[in-house]
C-alpha cells in the first residue's frame, strides 16, 4: 500500500511537470485552466494516480486557479472515446488519461490539446507506433 502512494505522488509529480508549460505560457496569474481527467475504471492504483494528480494540480495552481473534470469510463472503451470527445468539444486546456485505453481515446480525439498519460504500460504498443524510441512526440 505504501508502494501505490509513493507511485502516485511520483506520477503526479511527473505530470505536473509537464503541466508547468502550459501554466508559464498563460496571459496572467489569474487565468483559470480546465482539465479533464479520463480514468478507464474505478481501481485502486488507478483512484490513487487521479487523486495524487488532482492534488498536486491544486496545490501548484491553486483550486481557484483550476477546474478538474473527472470522469470514469466504468471500464468501456467506447465510454473513453466519448469522454474525450466531450473534452476536445469543451476545449480543455489539458487531458489526462489514465490507463491505455483512456489515453488511446485521448491520441484519437485531438491532435491539438496536450495529454497526460498515466498507468500505460507500453506507450509504443497502446499508441501503434513503430520503432518507438521512448518518445511519443505531438501533443502526448
């Protein structure tokens, strides 16, 4: 169990990471992002990255400074592909998806919006790419 906390905080470290671009490049301290969140299934492992992320997204911006849209597939790819689809029509200014096929969704909405993944075990193999190099490039 003390394992799976470390991990989180580790993955949320990582992605508020590459969040901090995002947030140098906005207008004013005052800007207010969005971010949606595309959690494949209610687990463990999986609740503990969505919450170390959401957590660390607050505490870097503060709540007042970001909306975060958590949504759960109920373990449905199609339920994946929708969520995002809805993110890409609202305009996020950033998408997480944790687990494969939530990040498969994600790469398949948008080219454009910046996404996050966690809990993807292979980022080559869920994202068809060939002679992957350990850098997915674009918008992931």
């Amino acid at each position: 169990m003390k394992f799976k906390r470390i991990l989180s905080i580790l993955l949320a470290a990582i992605m508020l990471a590459s969040f901090t671009c995002l947030v140098s490049c906005g207008d004013s301290e005052d800007t207010v992002y969005t971010v949606g969140v595309i959690q494949l299934v209610t687990h463990d492992a999986l609740d503990a990255a969505t919450d170390g992320f959401v957590q660390a997204l607050k505490d870097k911006l503060g709540e007042e400074n970001v909306v975060i849209d958590v949504q759960n597939a109920a373990n449905s790819t199609d339920t994946c592909a929708t969520i995002a689809n809805s993110f890409v029509t609202k305009k996020v200014d950033l998408i997480m998806a944790n687990a494969t096929p939530a990040l498969q969704a994600a790469y398949n909405a948008t080219s454009t919006i910046p996404i996050l993944g966690t809990s993807v075990t292979e980022y080559g193999v869920a994202l068809g790419i060939e002679n992957f190099s350990g850098t997915v490039g674009g918008n992931v």
